[in-house]
C-alpha cells in the first residue's frame, strides 16, 4: 500500500527516512498521483521540509508551466516564491505571459515582489506603464512623470498591478463597478448587491481571497447579497475606516473583525445575528455601530471600551435589559432601542452626559415610566408604539428637548411640568386618550409641530392660539371637535397649516 503524504512526513520527522527517500516518494506522488488532494498535500509537505534541490525545482517548474490544475500551479509558485526565490525571475516572466489564472498571477506578482532585483522592478514597472484602466492611470500619473515610481520597492510595484488585476477581473465580470484609486492600490470598493447575478455569486465566492490582497481598503460596501457568513480574513483589513454588510443573511460576525482597529463605521442591520463577540470592545476609533434589525438578545460588557462611540443602534432586536457597562459610552449621541423587549429603562441611562437622541419606541411591555431622569442635553426623544399610561414630572426638566414623539400609548393627561419644554419644536401625543388639551400648552413656545391625531378631544383651548412659531397643526380623527378657536384662524393666516 503507497505511503500517504503525512505518513512520509511523519516518518522524516522521526528519523526514520531519510531526506531524500522522502523527497523521492513526494515527487512520485505528486507526478503520478491522480487524486488532486494527495498532490496538493504532497507539494505542501516539500515546502516544510524546504528542499533546494534542483530536482525538486525541474519538478515545480514543469507543474508551473504544464499543469492542467490551477491549484497546483499556485502551489507550485508559492514553495518556489519560499525555496527558490533566487532562481524564480525567469520563470515568473515566463509564466506571467502565458498564465490564464488570476489566482496565479496574483501569485507570480507576488513572487516578482519578492525578487530584490533591478530585473523584477524593470519588468513590474513595464507592466505598470502598460496598465489600461483610467482609474489607475489618473492615479499613478505624477508617480510615472515624475520617475518617481523608480523609488518604489519591487514589492510596493506587484501589489499595484495586484490591485490592477483584481478590479480588472470584477469589471470583467460585472457590467458596473464602484472604486476609488489612490497612488495605485484600491482604498474604497462598492460591492453592494451584485449577488442577483452568477458572476455577482461568484465574485463573492472569491472574495475572501481577494480581500487579503487588497489591503489598503478604506470602505468596503457589501450590504444587499444575501451573505451568510464572512470570512476571518476580514480582520486583515487593517486600514479599513467604513465596513457595511446591512442586508444580508449573517447569523454571527468572526472573532477577528475586533482586529479592525481603524474602524469607525461598523453596519450590520437587517440581518440575523443573534449576538456580537466580545471583541468588538477593540474596535476603539468605533463611531457608528448599527446593529438594527437583528435578533440579538444580549450585549458583550466589553461594548464598554468604545469609548469613541456616537451612534449606537439596536433599535428592532430581542433585548430585555441592557448591561450597566453601557453607561461608560461618555462620547454616545444617539441611543435607538426601540422595537426590543425591555421591560425598564435603566437608571444609568441618565450617565450618558452626550446623550442627544434617545429611542425607545415599540417596546410593549415597557408601561411604567415613573421618576427617572435623563441627561440635560436629550434633544430628542422617543416613546411611541409602548403601553405607557403616564408620564412622569421630571420630563419636563428637559430644557434642551426639542422633540417629543408620544405616539400611540393609552395616555390621558400631560404633566403639568411639559409646559417648562421651552425649547420644544415637535410634539407627537396622537393616538392616545386625550380628552381635553391643557391651557399651559401656550407655554411651548418654541412649538412648530403639534400632532394630535386620533384622539378623543372636543375642544381646544383658546390659548393655543398663543403658539406663534406653530406651522403645522394634525387634528384628524377627532370627530369631537367641532369649532376652531379664532386664535388658531389668526396664525392660519400667518402660514400655519391645519389639518382635520
């Protein structure tokens, strides 16, 4: 019975065959082998052992330049890139010109970039000169004139024709591509929904590959492809500043997207994750952390670390209660936790001294909202689509609210204390169970949209009047309401739009 690939290697590593016996076995089986996967193990195990031999280079070059298999073509490149880069010149300007792979290309570049020759860089300068896409040509314009592109290293010189390659190949599959160019390498790729097509499918497929080599990406968009999984590769990305994968079928992110460490845009909503791993607290230049639409029930303490955090979105999860270390997001502007389960808002919500915009808004089991207080600077505010019965005083400390949506709740009253909200410019209370509006209402005087929509009101008080900065005033579904104060007639000649 032959010996396998590890079985030889085994048998090397313990002194039980000798380097060339096992060399000779390899060569065998990698020459008469028709099992691709005993092959390709074979020409992985000459790479380990890191034979020089020139046997074993007449063995690569013939598999380089005769080899129906792609795979093994780029293996073949790749051990003799780390045995034999001192013979690989010709061989790689050889195969080069006759290669019909991208993967292989990539990989004789790659080798060329290694040569530390003025042959290589001729050549790769050569082929840079002879690139065909304007992008790249703008780019690369003062490099060329200037020779500057002289004082580039060989390996500065392959990833540019890399770059060139890999957008060549998608433009080549898709009718339309979006990228941005700079100095000769991509820094911002729009992927987004080309998977309603095959060779969108199949872009996708490769990706991961294609990912590693396009290292100095700022933005990557790749939302609307139905993607289920996202390769670790992802947190080779280390220049990367903007990454969204909205829309897709995603049940989990990799550990290695918190080796993105210049990140600042992170979207994952509408897709079905079901929590975020705990290294995600590493993103710390994280800005913007969108995780709308998901199915998460839980958050990492480790959320804690970002401390750079403006926006973070949940809104439409399954959470029933926030961690407390959530109340270390000193920087945190905007807070949407809306459509969740939660039961209670935390008292430590009122630590967020940034907090500008809070979300709240279809949690229906939330129907107690009692003395709790909020940061100073809250601007806007959301409570719509909840069970909330009553409001509590301390709202009306809210001196720089400026948007007040109440929407679609069984409240009867308002606090007497609302009419403090000087700063107010929008208040929504339709849907509710509003009888009667109060007088102090004319204290808002900041008011410019009032909504009262579908609610039980028979009147209004003549002192609404008073809201001179009011523009648009919603009165649909009170059938109660039978006359307009003369008031409101005198701002309707003043712009103000009434609708009933």
């Amino acid at each position: 019975m032959e010996a396998t690939p590890n079985q030889i290697y085994f048998e090397f590593k313990n002194k039980k065959l000798e380097k060339t016996a096992a060399l000779n076995q390899l060569i065998a089986l990698v020459s008469n082998s028709e099992d691709v996967s005993i092959r390709i193990a074979s020409l992985d195990i000459i790479e380990k052992i890191g034979s020089t031999d020139d046997k074993i280079f007449n063995l690569l070059e013939n598999l380089l330049v005769s080899d129906d298999n792609e795979k093994i073509r780029n293996l073949a490149i790749k051990v003799i890139k780390n045995n034999f880069i001192e013979k690989a010149f010709k061989l790689m300007k050889w195969a080069y010109q006759h290669e019909s792979s991208v993967f292989c290309l990539i990989s004789i570049l790659s080798t060329l970039g290694k040569i530390n020759d003025y042959r290589s860089k001729s050549f790769l300068i050569d082929k840079i000169e002879k690139i065909d896409i304007y992008q790249f040509n703008k780019s690369l314009d003062n490099l060329i004139k200037n020779k500057d592109i002289q004082n580039l290293t060989n390996e500065k010189l392959s990833e540019i024709i890399i770059n060139y390659i890999i957008i060549k190949q998608f433009k080549e599959r898709i009718a339309e591509i979006d990228y941005q160019v700079e100095n000769g390498v991509v820094t911002a790729l729009d992927l987004s929904g080309i998977s309603n097509t095959l060779s969108g499918w199949n872009i996708l497929r490769d990706l991961p590959e294609y990912i590693e080599l396009l290292k100095y990406l700022r933005k990557l968009d790749l939302k609307i492809n139905n993607i289920a999984k996202i390769s670790k590769v992802i947190g080779t990305l280390s220049f990367l500043t903007y990454l969204d994968l909205s829309n897709n079928n995603l049940k989990n992110i990799p550990l290695s997207m918190g080796s993105l460490n210049s990140l600042e845009y992170l979207f994952l909503k509408y897709n079905k994750l079901t929590d975020i791993p705990k290294s995600i607290g590493n993103l710390h230049k994280l800005k913007i952390l969108d995780l709308r639409h998901n199915r998460i029930t839980t958050l990492p303490d480790e959320l804690n670390n970002l401390s750079l955090l403006e926006i973070l979105d949940l809104h439409g999860n399954r959470l029933k209660k926030l961690p407390k270390s959530l109340q270390g997001l000193k920087s945190l502007k905007k807070l949407e936790l809306g459509l969740n389960n939660l039961q209670i808002i935390p008292e430590w919500i009122k630590h967020l001294n940034s907090l500008k915009t809070l979300g709240l808004g279809g949690n229906k089991f939330l129907n107690e909202f009692t003395s709790l207080s909020f940061s100073n600077s809250l601007t806007e505010l959301n409570l719509y689509d909840n069970n909330l019965k009553e409001l509590p005083e301390e709202l009306g400390s809210l001196k720089s609210l400026k948007t007040l949506i109440l929407r679609n709740n069984n409240l009867s009253y308002l606090p007497e204390s609302f009419k403090n909200l000087k700063s107010l410019k929008k208040l929504d209370i339709s849907w509710n169970n509003l009888t009667t509006l109060p007088d102090w209402i004319s204290s808002l005087s900041s008011l410019e949209e009032l909504n009262l929509w579908g609610n039980y009101l028979k009147s209004l008080p003549p002192s609404i009047g008073n809201l001179s900065s009011l523009k648009i005033l919603n009165l649909n579904f009170n059938n109660f309401i039978r006359k307009i104060p003369n008031s409101l007639k005198d701002l309707e000649k003043k712009g103000l739009k009434i609708y009933k």
